[in-house]
C-alpha cells in the first residue's frame, strides 16, 4: 500500500473523512467492529482528525526487528 501525506493545501475538505466513512462501511460488510489507524505524536492533523471520528487509546508500539532483516525500517 502506498500512503502518501496530504500537502496541507489538500486538508479540510473532507476528502480522509470521506475515505474513513466509506472504510467504515466496508469493514462492516465484513463484519468488522472497529477500525484501526496510527498516528504518531506531533502528528496534529492526523489526530485532529481521528479524534473527530473515534476514541483515542494510548497505547504501547514496539518495532521487533527481523533477523536478517532491515532494522532501518
């Protein structure tokens, strides 16, 4: 999946509200009960939003690296 960051020039036009609504309804046809996305702190816009749309859960995240793999990620 490519994710490409919104210039702020694109924001406030309801375009990831829009993708989030539709997501949403998506992730019920499958039976889904909640939708999960990350943002990182100092992220303002990104949290701005997904507090607009959803309960905030501070949690824990921990990168394990793979042997053999590319720590740099």
């Amino acid at each position: 999946m490519l994710l490409i960051p919104l210039a702020s020039a694109h924001r406030r036009q309801g375009i990831a509200t829009a993708l989030i609504q539709k997501l949403q309804e998506v992730a019920a046809a499958y039976g889904a009960y909640v939708i999960f996305v990350q943002a990182d702190i100092g992220d303002d816009p990104a949290i701005k939003l997904y507090t607009k749309l959803g309960d905030r859960e501070d949690v824990l995240h921990f990168d394990i690296p793979v042997n053999g793999g590319n720590n740099n990620a």
